[in-house]
C-alpha cells in the first residue's frame, strides 16, 4: 500500500503541507478544521505550539512542501494509513489557482468604513429591485449602473471586508427575494479580496454574482418555491441558468466574461452540474467561485427558514463537498476567506458568555472582537463588553509560559450559536451600533470610552 500519511515533526512543517491528524485530540486545540492546508506562518506557529508532531497527507501536500516532504520521508517515522473522511472524492484534472494573500494592504477598520458601506449597500439593494423590474417587464438592464455599484462595493471591500461582511451576515427586516444575490456578491468579492484577483476580475465575478439569477423571473413561481421538487419540476427549474445567459447576452454592454460565470455557476468539479456537466478545469475559476459563494449563502439562508443558521452548520456542508462538487483548494481559501466565525456570528464562548462577533483579525481567524451580550448564566449584561480575542491569546501566553495558567484554561470561542437561540441578542442593533455608535449600545458604548 502506497503510504499517504507522513509523521512529521512541527519543527519541519512548510506552508503547503495538509496536515490530516494531530499528536492530540482536535478538540484540545483551536483548530477549527479536522484536515487543512497550511497557509501561513501563524498556522505552523500554532501548530507548534499545542504539537510536537502532526500526520500529514502526502497526496494533497502541494508545491514546493512536496519536496520537502519527500525528502523527510527518507529518514523520518512514518505510518500507512487509509484516509478516513468517508466520503467519495474524485480525482479530476484541475490545475491550482493562484493565490495572493498579500495583494491588498491590511483592512482599515470596520467603523471606518461602515457609513459608505451601508449607503452603498442600501443603493445595491434598490438597484437590484429595478433591474427585477426592467427585466420582468422585458426591459434593456442599465448596465453601466451596475458596473457601477459593483465597482464601489469592491473598493469598499478592498478598503475593509469586516464593514460588508456585517451587511451580508445580518438579515433585516425587509428582506426582498433578490437579497439573495446581494448577500452572495458580497461573499464573492469577499473572497477574491482574499485571494488577490484583480480589480478587473473582482468586477466580473461581483457583476456576474449579482445578475446569476435574473433569469428565474421566466420560472414558474410554483416550481421556484417548491421545496422539495419531482423531477421535472427540476428540469423545468434548473432552464433558469439558460433563461439568465439568453436575456443578458442581448444586452451588449455586459462583459461576454460575466455571461460565461453565469452560465457555467451551477456546473460542479465532478460533473454532477448542469447545464452542461461540465468538470474540473472546464469550469472557469470565477465560476467556480461564484457556485461556491452562492452554496455558502443558500446553506446560511435556506429557504422558507425565518433565520439563517450557524455558520459552522454551512461550512461543514461546504467542507463534506471539497473535491467532489467543489475544487478543494477554493473551498479552503474561501473557508479562510470568511473565517470559521464569520462578521455577525452570534458565538458563545468557554467562559458560558454569549456575544456577537463584530470584527475579524485577519492573522487569526479564530481569534475576532466579540461584543459580549450574556454573561455565563445567559443573562443580559448591563454594560456589554468588547473582547479582543487575539489580545486576550497574547496575554494567556505569556501566563502559560510563566507557569500560571494551563493550556486548557484559555479562553475561546467554543461554538457558534443559532440566530434566535438568545433572543435577547440583537444581532442588527449589535451592528448598528459597534460600525454607527448609535442607538441604545452605541450610546452606552461612547459614555464607557470617554
């Protein structure tokens, strides 16, 4: 049997590596993920941290860590072992995407941005009304517009993804039936922000995200709202995909670049997609993206549900899918992308505490601002309190390392928590206030810090 685990030394861990098993149990440490690619140096910190070996899966190692792993392999302890995921990966041609995490400078913060961001957000969500409109009325779309709007939102992303983040992850009140697309552009420029496209191919894939779905207007509102459907209900629903790509290719002002996503967004890695079932390296790399984002928010926001459900619950569906309806390594980049704790999730912490996250910190993604709300009874706080994770994990090491505190006192976030679970946790007012200082808790907030 070919050996597909190595034993590895923490000492000797490179970026590229995908480490499959640790020296102890996952949940004694704070990896969100049973099985990740290293993708920087604070992942390989941590690692050495809580290990002093890990298990490594040869056949996914990628790049020049390959190497590395191969020449470990002459002399180190290593161990046959079958992988145990479960499920049924392919094995299909599709060649790795280029990836830069350093293209953008640091994100300025949230509260910087959150006044233009929320304009702007409000001004996507209108336009997306009438372009409903203009095209169920068969209409020309007012293209430039759109490149417009799409345009500001990802110099708002570039400048600062936690202010965007904020309005894709919490539902108002007014939700409309098109703020599906919203919330998925939203996600899309998200993760080509993290990945470093262009500015030009942020454009393309925010633009296409955003249009994916005009074309279930020429659907049958029965057929759209069914939730389970026979099968030709099915294959009266998925022509949306050809209705989207005919009504927007009359339009010449609109990129052929954004038509091709469109039509090739409901195409999967093995396959198993449609319309035309194509596989690996035949869908584009922007399509394959925005069939990423726009499963992330149907799994977040599933339909006919009052409230979305816990990130964690669409990240493991995401996750199960890696390699077999979805490229792998966008999968995990997107999955880093937003962070396990996405901007908006209601979390409780190893304390019983219960908060809001309201801002990430992009060198640990496991480690946000959390607006405390409920303290370890679940009661309301009188005075709700900002905890910096990472801040709170550099002053936790330093007592470690003295001897005054054990590992397994730290402080974490130990699930995230259903939307509706605390209903005296008010997500919407929570973001108000932390991005606007406004309200009850801004007000509150403002007298703490004078």
């Amino acid at each position: 049997m070919a050996i597909e685990q190595a034993k590895i030394s923490v000492g000797d861990l490179q970026r590229g590596m995908f480490v499959s098993k640790l020296d102890r149990p996952w949940t004694r440490t704070p990896f969100a993920l049973q099985g990740f690619y290293i993708r920087d140096l604070e992942e390989i910190r941590q690692l050495q941290k809580y290990c002093r070996f890990v298990y490594v899966d040869i056949h996914k190692t990628v790049g020049s860590a390959g190497v590395t792993l191969r020449r470990l392999l002459g002399g180190s302890d290593t161990s046959a072992r079958g992988r145990s995921s479960g499920r049924t990966a392919v094995t299909i041609p599709c060649k790795p995407v280029t990836v830069s995490h350093k293209k953008y400078p640091p994100p300025q913060p949230a509260q910087r941005e959150a006044s233009n961001a929320r304009k702007l957000h409000g001004q996507i969500l209108y336009g997306m009304s009438e372009v409903m409109g203009l095209v169920a009325n068969n209409r020309p779309i007012p293209v430039q517009q759109v490149n417009q709007v799409v345009e500001d939102l990802v110099e708002s992303v570039l400048r600062s993804p936690d202010a965007f983040a904020w309005l894709a992850r919490v539902r108002d009140k007014d939700e409309h039936t098109y703020s599906h697309s919203v919330r998925a552009s939203i996600w899309a420029v998200l993760f080509g922000r993290h990945i470093g496209l262009s500015r030009s191919d942020l454009l393309k894939l925010g633009v296409a995200t955003l249009l994916k779905d005009v074309g279930k207007l020429a659907i049958d509102g029965e057929v759209l709202q069914m939730k389970q459907r026979d099968p030709r209900s099915e294959l009266e629903y998925r022509k949306f995909v050809q209705h989207s790509v005919k009504m927007l290719s009359a339009d010449p002002q609109i990129d052929p670049k954004v038509i091709e996503v469109i039509s090739a967004h409901c195409e999967r890695h093995d396959g198993s997609g449609y319309p035309e079932g194509l596989r690996g390296d035949r869908i584009s790399v922007l399509a394959r993206m925005c069939g990423i984002v726009t499963f992330y928010d149907e799994a977040t926001n599933p339909r006919g549900s009052s409230e979305p459900v816990a990130p964690s619950r669409a990240v493991a569906k995401l996750y199960d899918l890696r390699g077999i309806a979805y490229q792998e390594q966008l999968v995990v980049e997107f999955i880093q992308a937003i962070g396990l704790y996405p901007t908006g999730t209601q979390v409780e912490l190893s304390t019983g505490e219960v908060g809001v996250v309201v801002e990430q910190t992009y060198d640990r993604r496991l480690r946000p601002k959390v607006m405390i709300v409920l303290d370890g009874q679940k009661q309301t706080l009188s005075k709700p309190r900002l905890c910096d994770l990472a801040e709170v994990e550099d002053r936790e090491q330093k007592l470690i390392e003295r001897g005054k505190m054990s590992v397994e006192e730290k402080i974490s976030i130990l699930r995230d928590i259903e939307p509706g679970a605390y209903p005296q946790v008010d997500a919407a007012n929570i973001r108000d206030n932390y991005l606007f200082r406004g309200g009850r808790l801004g007000q509150l907030l403002t007298r703490l810090t004078k």
